[in-house]
C-alpha cells in the first residue's frame, strides 16, 4: 500500500458500492446523492445497477486539489478519467459554485443538467441567541474584544493572511484577543507567525472542538473573519465556505475577503466588511473598522443573518435540488414533498 498510496480509495470504491446494492436491491430509493470524492465510482455504480437517477454533487477536481494544495496523485490519469466518468454518468451535477458550473460546462457537460446550489447553514443550530460567555470565562477572553475564525487551516483559508493582521490590529487596539478555532496543515504556519510578530500574548488557539460547540465558540467572538485567498495557479476560486453562512447566521459583524462567491454571497457596507483577498493590511484594516465602529457591527450582523435565513438554509438548499430533478424529470411532483412544506 506504501507503494501505491491510492489503491485503497478503488478498494473502498468497489466494496462500498457492493455494500450499498445488498442493501437497496430489494427496495430501490428514488434516487442516489453522491458527494464526489477520489477515486470513487460507487454511487454511478449503485444507480446504475438499480435503474435509479443518479445526482453527482461536485465540489472541485480531486486532481486539481491534489496537484495545488497537496502531493499529485500516484494515479493521477486514472482518477481524471474516473472523474470525467462520474460527471458523464449523472443525471444531474450539483456544484456549490459559479466556477464550478463553468468548469463542469467546459468539460462537455450539458449546462442543464449543472446545478449552481451554495453551501448553507442550520440557523437554529447556528443563532445570535447562543450565549457565548461560557467560552469566553473558560478561555480567559472577559472583556477583551474578540476577532474569531474558524476552520481547518486549509491553503485557500487564509489563516496566515490573519495572523499576519494580528500585530497591526492589536498596536491600534489595546483590548483586541484573537481567536482561532480549529486546526489543520496551515497551523505551524500561522503558529510561526505569531511567534515571530511577538503577538502571542493577543492570541488564542482552541484546537479542534467538536462540531456541536462550534456555535458556542462563535457567539463568543464579536468579530467573525473569513480570510480567504484565491487559487495559487490563478484559477476563479471555486468554494463555497461553509463558515461563511455559519457567520451570518450568528449575527455577527464579518470581515471578509472579496473574493469570487465571497463576494457575491456577502454585500460590501450591507451584509458584512469585504476586504481585498490576500492583503493583510487591507483586513486588519476592516477589522479595525468593524471594532471601533459597534453600531455598524450590530448592522451588518443582523442583515447578515436576515439574508442567509431568507437564501441559505439546508432546508432550501435540499429543495433546489428536488426542484431541479422535477424539471428534469428525475422525479414525480406529484409524489415529491418540497422541505418546509405544509
């Protein structure tokens, strides 16, 4: 397997499909829903066999993501083509992005059969009633003013382009703490810079938390940032940042990098503080904007919150999707009951 590190994603491609057929022969589902990941074929696989539609959604090339932000593939050509076969092989392909539904049109793709659908949020997970002072006394932040992200410290985060604002922000306000839960590739990175800026007295780093206190470390921030940076080979960003909709949905002042998506989702003076992508002097600015400014932070923070409860929930997210197999005739309106119906 040290030899040929990608052999156990076709292992566990072929074994799960097999699995999955045992399971729904017998009673076949209206459909199967395949978030893409390497090397797998399971879902065409089971659709197929079961004469059932098959909804591809697709987050991004595997290959791409393997050749910029980590170590190309062993199988590189194999899992191009497996890749290519999914998007041919479904019925519909469910994308988070414009630069996705673009790049999945250039492939050969019908549009029609391409769904842009963004990524969403729960808001009765994720609300400006969750009480955040518990983190706070157990984290030591009581009356510090707190500038919190999020994440997994991805290369497209942008957590480095933060820690890099952490020495401007804090030499213009005495009692700014920053907050960054989470951790990932990216954290001796950003570990190193704080180190290096002398600033890690203005710094807290929670670690990985579980999913279902990430609410409660967000409403003890009073600034939510989402700091990221564009494609290394200069690519459209093509994400849709789950934390973005976490944010709104919290109520919170956010500063964020005007980027693709980003941008379009969040309104500059409306919805939240955007930023040029990648400029540390640009975002300690914003944040520095959003905390001498309360009024404006409480602004942005509900209109923020009114648009993703109006645009971005799962449930509407879900029905996007059942909405677009009508149209395609995936599904039977008649027998299809749309999220949040009566």
């Amino acid at each position: 397997m040290r030899n040929l590190p990608d052999l156990p994603f076709l292992i566990y491609s072929a074994s799960f499909a097999r699995q999955c057929h045992a399971l729904l022969s017998k009673q076949p589902p209206d459909f199967v829903y395949q978030r893409y990941s390497l090397l797998n074929s399971s879902g065409a696989e089971v659709a197929s066999r079961l004469g059932c539609p098959f909804v591809l959604e697709y987050n991004g090339s595997e290959v791409w993501i393997a050749r910029n932000w980590s170590t190309p593939l062993f199988f590189e050509g194999l899992a191009d083509r497996i890749e290519q076969a999914n998007l041919r092989r479904a019925d519909l392909i469910v994308v988070v992005s414009k630069a996705l539904r673009d790049e999945v049109v250039a492939r050969g793709l019908p549009p029609e059969r391409v769904l842009v659908n963004p990524n969403a949020v729960d808001p009765l997970r994720y609300h400006p009633g969750i009480d955040g002072e518990p983190v706070r006394r157990r984290l030591g932040l009581e009356g510090r003013l707190v500038i919190g992200f999020i994440g997994t410290f991805g290369p497209w985060h942008g957590a480095e382009v933060l820690a890099q604002a952490v020495r401007p922000v804090t030499a213009q306000l005495p009692d700014a703490h920053f907050l960054f839960i989470g951790s990932g590739s990216g954290m001796p990175s950003v570990q190193a810079i704080i180190a290096g800026d002398s600033v890690g007295a203005r710094v807290t780093f929670a670690g990985m938390v579980p999913q279902e206190e990430a609410p409660a470390y967000l409403a003890a921030c009073d600034i939510l940032v989402s700091p990221h940076v564009g494609n290394p080979d200069g690519t459209p960003f093509f994400g849709s940042p789950t934390k973005l909709f976490e944010y709104m949905a919290m109520g919170k002042g956010i500063v964020a990098s005007d980027l693709d998506q980003i941008g379009e989702v969040l309104s500059h003076g409306k919805t939240a503080w955007l930023v040029r992508p990648g400029d540390p002097t640009d975002l300690a600015a914003g944040i520095i904007a959003l905390a001498r400014d309360p009024d404006l932070r409480r602004a942005l923070g509900e209109a923020a919150r009114d648009e993703v409860v109006a645009k971005h929930t799962w449930t509407a997210h879900v029905g996007r999707i059942l909405q677009k197999m009508v149209e395609l005739e995936l599904l039977d309106m008649r027998a299809l009951v749309l999220p949040g119906a009566a």
